[in-house]
C-alpha cells in the first residue's frame, strides 16, 4: 500500500507544480516517447536478464506493488515458537522423534499450527535440510555454520540479482530519454519550414523524453528497486534467525537458551520481547 501511496504522491506533486505554472498537459502525453523508452528499458532488462532472473524481476515487481514481502513481530514469533517446540521435543525424545515432521512438514502436526511459516519455502527448506544433515551425520557446529553461510550466502546472491538488474534498468532510463529527445530533435529539423508554433510544439515534444526519462528513473523504477532490495534483506534477515537458533542448539544449548539466541538476533523494530516469548512458550506448553 505504501508503494501506491508513494506513486501517487510523485504523479501529484509532479503534474501539480505544473499546472499551478498553467502548463498545458496535452503537452506531456506524447506516446511515441513512451515507446522509446518504455520499449528500449525493457529490452535492455531482456538482453540483461536470463530467464530466472527477468521472472524474479516480475515476480518482485508485482509483489512489492501488492503488497510486498514483509516480516513482523508476529512473523518472528511464530517461528521462534516453531523452534522452540520442536527443540523441546527432540531434548525430550531424541533426533529421531521429529524424523516425520522433517520428512513430510505439511503432514506435520508441529508444522501444521504455523502455517505462514510452512508456507515460506527457503525458510522451512532451510530449518528441514539443516535437522535433515544434523539426524544422519556427526557434523559440528562450526562445520554447520560453514554449511549453512554458504547456503544463505549463494541464496541471497540469487534473490539479488533481480534487484541489480532493475537497478541497471533504472540508471539506464535518463540515457534513454536523451536518445527519445534525440529522435525528437531530428524530426523537428525537418519541420523548419513549419510555422513558430509547430516548430515550437515538435520542441517540447521532444523535451518530454528527456523529462519522462529522468523522471521514471529517480520517481519509480529506482525506489521500486531500492524496495526490492529491503525485501530480499528482509529474507536474509529472517534466515540468519533460524540459523543463529541452530547454530546454537546443535552446539548444546538448551531449547530455551537457543530460543533466546535467536531472539536477540532478530532486528530490535519486529523484536518480541523477553516476556512476550515467554508467555507466548507458556501458553503453548499449556495447550491454549
């Protein structure tokens, strides 16, 4: 929503302080411009992007304008409580008693009571693989830590190469509207012989490009973006919660201590408290 507030508040102030200056706005709709540079970012992006990488473009795209993807405190305490429950059980009954929940979590009656997090793919791949590798091998802390940099490390390159490639595509936009006003300027040479007032109107026409290139570049394609980017931090962040979580109770932490590991880990504005978690594990534990 904040994204769609933002857009309309550029268009606002933008078309506004033109007008207040009685500018005409039939002037600013010039549609070949758009093509120009509407056109020539877009096949740019195409040139640039392989496959994978253009749909993450979309995808985050369109995702940022619903809405995006954002966590909240009670994103991070659903999966502290996640972790927490399923550290006590395997304190209680061993590795090999959440064997099923790990093989099969949407079968899981402890996965099951989490749905948003059952629903995030690298979060419960990466929580499922780690409890995988610790059941069948000896691996160390220090060895799983390795493992698991390395995965959110090739994971996070991945979700940012969408991020660059828009950016590219933004910081190519003011370049695209010199060659739109460019074009503009040759066909206006050829309307020398034409009255003031077409040659004048062909001008402004042509001045367009450069302002609509400049404009989509600093007004919408760099924030959205910048945005983008926030958004696949944000996943990073997230992440690094469950292997701080990890990390710690594979190297002897009690359920709790390593609860609270990655409690204070998560970013202090979506931070639940010490007391918040506490009540939330104790209403769990009494089946409320």
């Amino acid at each position: 929503m904040t994204v769609i507030v933002g857009i309309v508040v550029v268009i606002g102030a933008v078309v506004g302080g033109y007008v207040m200056e009685h500018g005409n706005l039939s002037v600013l709709f010039q549609p070949a411009e758009i093509v120009i540079i509407g056109g020539a970012a877009l096949g740019a992006l195409i040139i640039a992007s392989p496959p994978n990488v253009l749909v993450g473009v979309i995808k985050g795209t369109l995702g940022i304008l619903t809405g995006g993807k954002s966590y909240s405190k009670k994103d991070y305490l659903e999966m502290l409580l996640l972790l927490a429950e399923l550290f006590t059980k395997i304190r209680k009954e061993g590795l090999i008693s959440i064997e099923q929940d790990v093989e099969e979590p949407e079968n899981s009656a402890i996965f099951s009571k989490y749905p948003k997090f059952l629903k995030n793919h690298h979060a419960l791949g990466l929580l499922t693989d780690t409890l995988r590798t610790v059941m069948t091998t000896t691996v160390s802390p220090y060895e799983l830590e390795s493992i698991l940099d390395n995965e959110l490390e090739t994971l996070h390159e991945t979700e940012s190469a969408p991020v660059k490639n828009l950016s590219n595509m933004a910081d190519s936009l003011p370049g695209l509207g010199i060659v739109a006003a460019v074009l503009g300027v040759v066909l206006t040479m050829g309307k020398m012989k034409e009255p003031p007032e077409v040659i004048g109107h062909s001008v402004g026409a042509a001045l367009v490009g450069t302002f609509m290139g400049v404009l989509l570049c600093y007004g919408f394609v760099g924030p959205l973006a910048r945005r983008l980017e926030s958004s696949v931090n944000q996943e990073k962040e997230y992440l690094q919660v469950i292997k701080a979580a990890l990390i710690s109770f594979v190297g002897g932490a009690a359920p709790q201590i390593a609860v609270e590991f990655a409690r204070r880990s998560i970013p202090a504005h979506v931070r639940p408290s010490f007391h918040e978690l506490e009540e939330e594990i104790r209403a769990m534990k009494s089946g409320r």
